[in-house]
C-alpha cells in the first residue's frame, strides 16, 4: 500500500488568484514531511486563470504541481473543488494529503476523505512522520484541551488532515526555485453544477484584523466587569493593535466571539501579545503561545499564564494598565 501511494500533497486554497497564508505554511510543514520521507511534494491547485501561482507554490517549497484550470473551478464549490481532487487523487495517489484548516479546507477534506474512504485528522496543530511505519503522526488538542492526542491512520491511503492557520512556518521563497508542473484535464459543466455563485461578499470583520493584527491586547475574567474591561480596548487604541480575549469574556458578553482567543477561537501570532487579567487556561495558550513577545499582568504570581510570558507582571490590572495607557499615550 505504501508503495502505490507516494508523495506529499498539500492543497494550495486560492480566491482571485491570491494564495491563502495557510497553503504557504502547510508547504514549509510537507517539506518537512517529504524531506524525512524521502518524497516529492506537490502542490494540488484549483481555479481559473491560476498557473502563474505555480511559481509561488514552486519557490515556498513544492517539487510538483498538479494543475486543474477550468473556468467551473473560478470560485470554490464543494462539488467542482471535489471532483477535481478526486480525480487527481484517484489517478497519482498521495501518500499524505494536507489542508488547511480553514470553511473552505475542512469542507473539501471532509469531502474527500469521506469519497476516498480514508481517515482525516482535523484541526492539527502538530505534524511529524513516523519514516518506518510511512505514518504521519497528526496531533492535536483533545479533551478539552488537556492533552495532545497523535492520529494515526494506519490502515488507508492518503492520510489526510485539516492544519490550522499560524501554527505551521512557511518556508523563505527561493525565487527562480522550479520543478515539475502536471496539467490535467477534466470535465466539468456549469450546468450540471447544483450550486450557482449569485454574489461574493467578502468579510470584514474583526476576526481578520485580529489575526493580522502585529499588536494584541487581550483580557480576561480578571477585568471585573464590561465596565473595566474598557481599559483593554483604551490600550489597544494607544497602541495601534487589536483587542481580544478568552472564552469567559466572550461568554459573559463583553466580546464577539470573532475576537476570542484559543483553541475555540483565533490562533494568533502577533509580534506583541498582552494577556490581562488572564489564567493561562491551555484552552487559551494554544491560541497564542506562538507570539513573538508576551507580557502577562496578573495579580496571582503562580498564574499559569506566566510560564509562556516574555516578561511578567504581578499586580493589579486596574491599577498597571490606566498607568500603562497614560505612558504610551504620552510617549
Ligand atoms: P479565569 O480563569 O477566571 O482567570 C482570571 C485571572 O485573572 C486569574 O488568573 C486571576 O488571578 C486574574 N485576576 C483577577 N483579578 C485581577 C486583577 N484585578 N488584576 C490582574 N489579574 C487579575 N478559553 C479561551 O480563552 N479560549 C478558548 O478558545 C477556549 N476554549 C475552550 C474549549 C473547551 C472545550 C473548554 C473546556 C474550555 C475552553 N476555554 C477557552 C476556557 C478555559 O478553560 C478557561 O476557562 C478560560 O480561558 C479562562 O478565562 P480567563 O483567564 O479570562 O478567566
């Protein structure tokens, strides 16, 4: 079976010929996999108008690209998206299949998987191999978040998984880097399609801002009330950044759940992170440890929250942070 069934493949998610973050990043991840397994990897992409992206999916990393272009494949439908991949996974069987995990990623892999009659581990933060089994070990929080459980798939092929966003690095692009691109063919009708695309309306929600946000100031049940939790957004403002917090804030109201932080919420990786008012619950960290600079303030010393902090400060968030505001502000 390992034999028949050869390569890495990640699934490059593109809309209006720009390719999604995530994709970059599962090809760092399936270098890696590919590198240890001794595999090409391969970029799997879709759309329309598409095959000047190969050279980006080449220069982060891809040995192949294996190329669908047909004007039905323009904007993402389960039912074109999946035939497509099917066809190419029927014909040159990956060993490992990744995508990320994102509305449109966990729809086509579920998808797939579910034609392919093979297993699909969702939602990974975690990906290695396991060279003398051609395993891939894919881990992910379980049980509320109070361990990493490693999937394995032992008795189909491809193995696939869904990888969050921010979790993977992509690779530094080596321009001029190329390899092999395979154009294939496919049928495909408009008219047999059962979902027409009337209107595309893009999102602008907080949820974007939050993570490309380069700063974020997130607060916690230690705020106090909706009142206090004010101080957080001030911060944010003098700042620059975006606000966030945990599932408890969200919960009691002072937040939409876009803006919640962790393994329910938004994985972020901003440059600076602030956690206010914030335990360290591991249902929170998941979703932020990955910051470049962490500054926790909390009035608990043994705060969970302070084992990922860059710098820590114990003491009372209604006293540090108005005193914090009044220094940038005059700064
Ligand atoms: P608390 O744990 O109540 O912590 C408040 C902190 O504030 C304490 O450490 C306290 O010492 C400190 N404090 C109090 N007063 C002050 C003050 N005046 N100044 C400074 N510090 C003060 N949580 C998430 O955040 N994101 C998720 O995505 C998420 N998903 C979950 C999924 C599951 C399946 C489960 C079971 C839980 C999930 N949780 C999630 C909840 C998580 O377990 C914690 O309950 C939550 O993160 C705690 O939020 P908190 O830190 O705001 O509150």
């Amino acid at each position: 079976m390992a034999m028949e069934h050869r390569g890495v493949w990640v699934f490059i998610e593109q809309s209006d010929g720009v390719i999604e973050e995530v994709s970059l990043e599962l090809l760092g991840a399936g270098r890696k996999l590919a590198d240890k397994l001794e595999v090409p990897l391969a970029g799997v992409l879709l759309g329309y108008e598409v095959e000047a992206l190969c050279t980006t999916v080449f220069e982060y990393g891809a040995d192949e690209v294996y190329m669908i272009d047909h004007p039905v494949l323009k904007d993402y439908r389960t039912e074109s998206y999946m035939k497509g991949v099917m066809q190419l996974s029927e014909t040159y069987k990956p060993e490992i299949f990744l995508y990320g995990a994102t509305p449109n990623g966990k729809d086509l892999a579920s998808a797939v998987a579910t034609d392919l009659n093979t297993g699909l581990t969702a939602d990974t933060t975690m990906l290695d191999a396991d060279v003398e089994n051609r395993l891939l070990e894919a881990s992910r929080p379980a049980f509320g978040g109070n361990i990493m459980a490693t999937i394995l798939c032992k008795n189909h092929r491809p193995q696939m998984a869904t990888v969050r966003p921010k979790v993977m690095q992509a690779l530094k692009p080596q321009p001029g880097r190329t390899g092999r691109l395979v154009k294939e063919d496919i049928e495909l009708y408009e008219e047999d399609m059962r979902t027409k695309i009337l209107q595309i309306v893009k999102e602008t929600s907080k949820k974007a801002a939050l993570q490309d946000a380069h700063i974020i100031v997130a607060g916690g049940k230690g705020m106090g009330d909706e009142k206090n939790f004010q101080l957080i957004h001030q911060l944010a403002e003098v700042l620059g950044g975006s606000v966030g917090g945990t599932r408890d804030v969200v919960e009691a109201g002072w937040l939409p759940h876009e803006q919640q932080v962790g393994q329910t919420g938004e994985t972020v990786t901003p440059k600076l992170y602030f956690a206010i008012g914030i335990s360290g619950a591991i249902q929170h960290v998941v979703g932020m440890k990955n910051s470049e600079m962490i500054i926790a303030i909390n009035k608990d010393p043994n705060a969970p929250i302070f084992d990922v902090a860059t710098y820590s400060i114990v003491g009372d968030a209604m006293e540090i942070v108005p005193m914090l505001i009044e220094g940038f502000r005059s700064a």
